[in-house]
C-alpha cells in the first residue's frame, strides 16, 4: 500500500486526479476500520491531515462553511450558536476520542445511513463543495446521498467545504441508540426551523438506505403553520397537527430489521423523536428565538 502525503490542497487534487482509486484519509475513523478488519486494502491510501484548509472554518453573513477534516470536537465548542443542529449531532457521536479525530467530510465520504451529521445537515440545508482538477461543484446535501454508503463524488473528487446555512430558528436533533454513548444511532431526527422562510426542514437517519427527508411531514406542517398564523402568534402547536407531522415522518421511513432494531421499532421511533423535536423547537420559537426576532 503506498501512502500518499499532499502537502497543500493543489497537491491533494493532483494526488487524486493520478489516481483515482487512491483512498482519502482524514481522521480515519471509519478508514482505519476497514483496513485492520481486511474489508479493504487499497492500492493508494490519500492523507489529507496536512491540507492545512481542510481543518479550518469560516462564519460569514449568511453560512458557515466549514472545511471537510474539522473534528466533531470544534463544532461542539467553536459553532454551537451558528450551527446548533450539526453541534447536538456532534454531541452523540461515539466518544471524545472519536470526536477528536472524525469530521463531517468523513462522515460524507462513508456516507453511512446512520452518519449522525447526514440529518442535522439536510434539516439545515446545506451544499458540499467537491473539487477535482476539472473544476468546482456545489452539490445540495438533497443529492450527495445516492444508495447505501454511496454518494455522488466522482473517482478524481474531495470534498472540500461544507457550506452550512447559519441557524435563524431553533434546531434540534434526537438519537435511539441501545446506550448513551459509543453507538451507532438506531434511528434519528433532526429538525430545523427557519422562520425566516416560515419553512421546517427536517432529516432521517437509519430508517431507509439513504439519509432523506420526511418531505411530506414538512409540506403537510409548513402549510399547517401558515393557514394557522402560528408563526406570528406564536401559539402552542396543536396535538392533532403534530400527530399528523409525526405519522408522515414515520410514513417516510423505508427501514430495514437488524441487529440494531426492527423496521417496525425504527418507524414508531422517528415518529416519536418528530413529534418530540417539533415540541422542543417550538417551544424556544415561542419563547426566546421568536422574541428575539420580534426585538429585532
Ligand atoms: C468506535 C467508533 C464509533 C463511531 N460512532 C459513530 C457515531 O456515533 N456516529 C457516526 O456518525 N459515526 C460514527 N463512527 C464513524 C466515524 O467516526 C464517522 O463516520 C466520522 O465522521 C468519520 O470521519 P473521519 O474524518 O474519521 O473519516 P475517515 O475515516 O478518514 O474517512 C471516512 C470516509 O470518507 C472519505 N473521506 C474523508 N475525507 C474526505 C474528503 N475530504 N473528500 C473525499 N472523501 C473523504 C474516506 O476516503 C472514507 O471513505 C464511529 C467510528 C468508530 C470507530
């Protein structure tokens, strides 16, 4: 195996372009797992740990955009205001250790169904900045999941930044696992609301082969609160709505049964973790985040 080691971002897409069956690295927390268990012994192992811009991120007016290798850990404490949703899902990922090392790029480039930041990012609504020597893409967070542990980079691509929209609203993310820590979601949710667009996002994790979006929850709730006047009033969101919300987030499952549940559990979970997410969220939308924005 030989192991390539770029020194800048230019080196890295050259590096890939040469050869593309060439396996990125960064924290190597899913990489190293793969190879010390056999199921994988690549020609070319790509280090990406001294391209120096893949560690770095950036707040600006409207996003973040967040370079591909910045450790769970740094999102924890540098953007928990900005980006809350992606920190909480931060939060529940295996350890400090892992923490430390494993990034949202590598979360991407496994692409795991269970990948605990894929939700809070298609609930905020973010974009991927993938780069080879051809040139730049943007691709919405909606298409980079394309099958079980597939995705849409092409075999000379890395992802350089995650462009991640700053919170306006309250967000939250909710996780089954068997125990509190060290474990690969069950089920997840996450849930943005963006009263600037008047909109609810939300993401699926481990309930169909891919991360989605329980798109008919949103339409069936982002129509509910409108025809309701809920985001001027701010009133408590009735039972018979988030019911209904949490029905059509368990209707978006399309789980399987496993070793870590059933697909029968993993339907009733989401549906729970969607109603109990909408509850939160609206609850700091009603008090501090919608007075806040009424002070404005
Ligand atoms: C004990 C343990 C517990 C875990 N628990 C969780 C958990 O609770 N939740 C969770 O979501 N995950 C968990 N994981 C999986 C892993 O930690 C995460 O997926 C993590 O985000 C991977 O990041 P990394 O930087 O270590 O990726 P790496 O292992 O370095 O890479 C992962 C994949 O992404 C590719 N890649 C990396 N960077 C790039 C790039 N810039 N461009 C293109 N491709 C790239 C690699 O080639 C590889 O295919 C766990 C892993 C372990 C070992």
């Amino acid at each position: 195996m030989d192991f390539l080691r770029p020194a800048s971002w230019e080196e890295a897409l050259a590096a890939k372009a040469e050869h593309p069956t060439a396996v990125p690295i960064a924290g190597g927390t899913d990489v190293m797992v793969e190879i010390n268990f056999d199921h994988r012994r690549p020609e070319y192992l790509l280090d990406l740990n001294r391209v120096e811009l893949l560690g770095e991120w950036e707040v600006g007016e409207e996003d973040v955009r967040l370079g591909a290798s910045v450790p769970y850990t740094r999102i924890m404490e540098h953007l928990r205001a900005e980006l809350p949703g992606l920190a909480l899902a931060s939060h529940t990922v295996a350890s400090p250790q892992i923490r430390n090392r494993g990034g949202v790029g590598g979360n991407l480039g496994t692409a795991s169904p269970a990948g605990d930041a894929h939700p809070a990012l298609l609930a905020a609504g973010a974009e991927v900045e993938v780069e080879s020597v051809r040139g730049t893409r943007f691709i919405p967070i909606d298409a980079f999941f394309t099958g079980v542990k597939r995705n849409a980079l092409q075999p000379d691509e890395l992802i350089k930044t995650i462009h991640v929209k700053k919170a306006d609203g309250p967000q939250q993310y909710s996780k089954v696992g068997t125990r509190n820590a060290m474990v690969i979601a069950v089920c997840a949710f996450g849930i943005a609301l963006h009263p600037e667009t008047r909109t609810v996002r939300t993401g699926i994790g481990s309930a169909a082969p891919t991360p989605v979006r329980a798109r008919e929850a949103e339409e069936f709730l982002n129509a509910a609160l409108e025809e309701g006047g809920f985001w001027d009033s701010g009133r408590i969101i009735t039972p018979s709505i988030a019911k209904q919300f949490a029905d059509l987030a368990s209707a978006a499952c399309n789980p399987i049964d496993d070793v870590r549940g059933t697909a029968r559990y993993r339907r009733h979970a989401v549906g729970i973790m969607a109603r109990r997410t909408l509850g939160w969220t609206w609850e700091q939308y009603r008090g501090g985040a919608r007075t806040l924005e009424g002070a404005a």
